[in-house]
C-alpha cells in the first residue's frame, strides 16, 4: 500500500501543485529541522539510545519515506499516555501539523531552504548548579551481549543495584537525574530507598556487582521514588515538593536493559538535589493500585480492576506503571465524592519498553472519599505482538507488589494526614493477598513479570 502511495503522490504533485510549491513546501531550514531537533534528535544522536542519528539534512532525509510511516502511525517519538488523562509534563507527541509540515517537506521533494532561516536551538543545558548529592557504581558490570535464559519470557533483562548514600541524616530530593554508560541498552530504571539493609544482604549473597533480583522490598515496590525511561533520564518535583530518603539508606535501582549483541560495561550514577534546610516542602507518597496475582489461559484475554478509596485530601503529582508485554491496555479513573469521573492516565497500547515516570503538568486534588479504580487488559494470544510467550502458555504469576501496578505519587495537605495516608496504604497493602484469595495453586512456569 504505502509503497503504491509512495509512488504515486509525487507524479501527482508535479501535475497539480508544483506552480504553488515555491510558497508553500516547508524546507529543511524553514521548519522541519526545528521540529526534529526539538522531537527526535535527544534520543536519535550517537551517544543517545536509539539506534541511528537524525540530526543532519542527510540523516533524515535518507530515511525520509520510514519516518513518515512511523510519525504519522504515533510510533515515535514514543509516548504511552493517550490525551484522554489528565495534561502530562514533557509530553512528546508531535502536533497534528507537525506530522502534516513533515509530511509536506518529503511528499515536495524535501527542500533544504536557506539556512540561518531558524537557528537550531543550544542544546547544552544551561546552569545547571551542581548536584547536592552525586553517587555512582564502584565497580563496572558487564551487560552480556545476548539475552539469558529468561530473554524472551521476560521480555527485557534486569538487574538491580545497590548504591549506599551515605547520609547520616533524611534527605528531601526535589531532582534525581541518571547517566548510564550504556545508553542503547539501558531502558526503563527504578528507585526505591532501603534503610533496613534488605536489599543489601541479598545483593551481597551474589557475586559482582548487582543481582538478578527485583528491585523491590518486602512491600514496597521499585518505582516508589519514580522510574526514569528512555529518553527521559531526569525526574523533577514540583516546587514544593520531594522525595523523602530516611537516614543510612541505601539507593536501589532495578536497571533493566536489552543486550545488544555486543558486551558493554555498565556504571551508572546518580546526580540528585535537595530541598533547601529553610524552605518549606511536602513529602510525596507512593500508593499502589495493584493486581497482585494473574491467571490468564492460553489464547485468552483478561479484564481486571481494583480500586480502593483515599482517607484524606491529597495532592496527586504523577504516576508510573508496572507490567510486562501481556499487558496490552490500562487506565485510572477518580470517582469523586460528588460524583465527577476524571480519567486520570489512560494508556491505550501499553509497551515495557516505553514505560517511565509520567508527571503531571499541574498537581491535582483528589479528596477524601474519592474512589480511585484501576483497570488493566491482559491479552495472552498470539495477536499480541508483545506477548513473552512463544508458544503460548498459561501466564500465571504472583507478586507481593502488584504484577500489575500503577503508582500514584501524591502528598497529603499536612504532616496529620500524611501519618494517616502512610497507615492506610500500608494496612491495604498488607490485607491485599489475603483478601484475593488463589483460585488455583500458582504453578512453577516462569513467570513474566516486569
Ligand atoms: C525517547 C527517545 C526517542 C525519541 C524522542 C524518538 N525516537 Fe525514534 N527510536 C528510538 C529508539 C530507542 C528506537 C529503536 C527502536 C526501539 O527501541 O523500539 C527508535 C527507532 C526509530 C525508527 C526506526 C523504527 C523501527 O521500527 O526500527 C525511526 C524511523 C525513528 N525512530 C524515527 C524517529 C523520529 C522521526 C523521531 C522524532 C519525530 C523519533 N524517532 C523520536 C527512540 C526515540
């Protein structure tokens, strides 16, 4: 199809729109080389994560007629919220004019127009001040060039890591950012915070650097201080706000990445910086919206939902999402005390690959009594290009943290309500696996969870 259109639209053109195309064909320098500067060149340049440069007229213009199928398709620049939730920061969508000007640019024989027309923007940030907070692997660890024996089912490798940092008292961190020496490998990262050591006694019964573990403890998931993706390696708070790191913990960073075929060294650090001592800044809580344990047969697909209700007023800032490549759909829905519905995050086709930290572009109160309900599709077919599973199998999977999960990350109005949020969601969570009750005993298969 693509190829017949391909073939036809500029005969097409030189009949009916040539004597118009001095005016009206966007040109390299007029427009198109902003918009792929500002949408596709922080991940497409050689130290970025994909895999070839679009920076140059030549790199983009070479690729020109894939570039059109994968923008006007909503491929890239990759982004998984729909437009139905609530404004996200950062959003990365192009404009629907966006995708037209650069469709016009290839379609009218891709000018390069007169440079100096825009001038490309500085992309080296610019004051930056210095990092309150800087820590980084002592030693390296080899990503393997292939994928183990869970590559397939599990559909990215992982591996989490333990930085101690240090800090003899808690910390309020308004800003993390993370650099990673293997940036075409590495994707979606976790945190979490541990200053009970737990992470620590396991990582130290493994050999090297990390262990092939989950990032999460005990009940806690990792994710609970936010997931940096690609492409998007910094996660900033509101003013006003932070993440809060109890005295003598340790950083855990569940890192997963997709082997490339060649072994590379991983040493990755973490800049973070702090609320100033004197101002005045909320912590921000992370509450789970979580299916603890699935059981989808074979060929089969699967609705879920959870929901649960809050105690106390609180401010929500952002979200981020768990679950592996049988999740195909998943979204959040307040149902208010007055009887307002809100969606909040609607993901329409859900990919690990993508996933991140979604912050949302203006905090948003959600009051005592709203009803908060999280709904997931799982397709376990062969529909789904995604599934893990070749063949097919029953995908049956347990965990404490949700196999499925969305974080909401919010703050409570004042230091009352935020002791009250904590013991609530703590109870919730600790009644949860009790409360759904198996219907069949989980079996040994491995499991495919993200
Ligand atoms: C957030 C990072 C990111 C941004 C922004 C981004 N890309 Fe990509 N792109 C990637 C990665 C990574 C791949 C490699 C494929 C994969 O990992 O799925 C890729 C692959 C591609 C491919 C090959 C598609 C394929 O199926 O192999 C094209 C073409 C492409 N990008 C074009 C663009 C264009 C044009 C833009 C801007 C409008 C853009 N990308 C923005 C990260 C990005």
């Amino acid at each position: 199809m693509l190829h017949r259109e391909d073939a036809l639209i500029p005969l097409v053109l030189c009949l009916t729109a040539l004597p118009v195309q001095g005016t009206s064909t966007p040109t390299w320098h007029g427009e198109v080389e902003g918009i792929v500067e500002q949408h596709c060149s922080g991940c497409h340049s050689s130290s970025g994560p994909a895999p070839f440069p679009l920076r140059s007229y030549e790199d983009v213009a070479n690729r020109s007629n894939f570039i059109e199928v994968v923008i006007r398709e909503g491929i890239m620049p990759p982004w998984l919220p729909s437009d139905s939730g609530l404004p996200l920061q950062s959003h990365r969508g192009l404009s629907k004019r966006e995708i037209q000007t650069v469709s016009d640019w290839i379609r009218g024989g891709r000018p390069i127009g007169q440079s100096g027309e825009v001038s490309p923007k500085d992309d080296r940030v610019a004051g930056i001040p210095e990092a309150d907070l800087s820590i980084r692997m002592t030693n390296q660890w080899m990503i393997p060039a292939e994928g183990g024996k869970n590559w397939g089912r599990r559909e990215r490798d992982k591996r989490t890591f333990v930085l101690p940092l240090g800090n003899d008292r808690s910390l309020r961190v308004r800003e993390m950012r993370y650099e990673t020496s293997a940036p075409k490998a590495v994707h979606a990262v976790s945190f979490l915070a541990d200053d009970q050591g737990h992470a620590r006694y396991v990582d130290e019964r493994e050999e090297g650097p990390g262990h092939y573990m989950t990032g999460d403890v005990n009940d806690r998931p990792s994710g609970e201080l936010g997931s940096v993706g690609i492409g998007s390696r910094s996660l900033q708070l509101p003013p006003g706000y932070h993440w809060e790191i109890p005295a003598r913990s340790d950083l855990v960073m569940q890192v997963h990445f997709r082997p490339t075929g060649r072994s590379m060294p991983l040493q990755e650090s973490v800049d973070m910086w702090f609320v100033k001592d004197e101002m005045d800044s909320r912590a921000v809580r992370t509450l789970l919206n979580m299916i603890w344990r699935v059981d989808v047969p074979t060929g089969e697909i699967s609705k879920l939902t959870e929901s649960w209700m809050l105690p106390v007023d609180v401010d929500l800032l952002g979200f981020t999402a768990r679950g592996s490549g049988v999740l195909t759909e998943l979204d959040l829905t307040a149902h208010f005390p007055d009887g307002r519905i809100v969606k909040l995050l609607d993901i329409p086709d859900f990919d690990p690959h993508w996933r991140q930290t979604w912050l949302l572009e203006k905090s948003s109160r959600l009051p005592a009594g709203t009803r908060v309900v999280g709904s997931w599709a799982l397709e376990n077919t062969n529909d789904n290009p995604r599934n893990p599973f070749i063949p097919l199998q029953r995908y049956v999977t347990a965990r404490r943290t949700g196999v499925l999960a969305t974080m909401l990350h919010v703050a409570a109005v004042d230091s009352v309500d935020d002791e009250a949020l904590k013991s609530w969601h703590q109870g919730m969570i600790r009644s949860r696996p009790a409360a759904q009750k198996p219907t069949v005993e989980p079996d040994k298969s491995p499991s495919g969870q993200s």
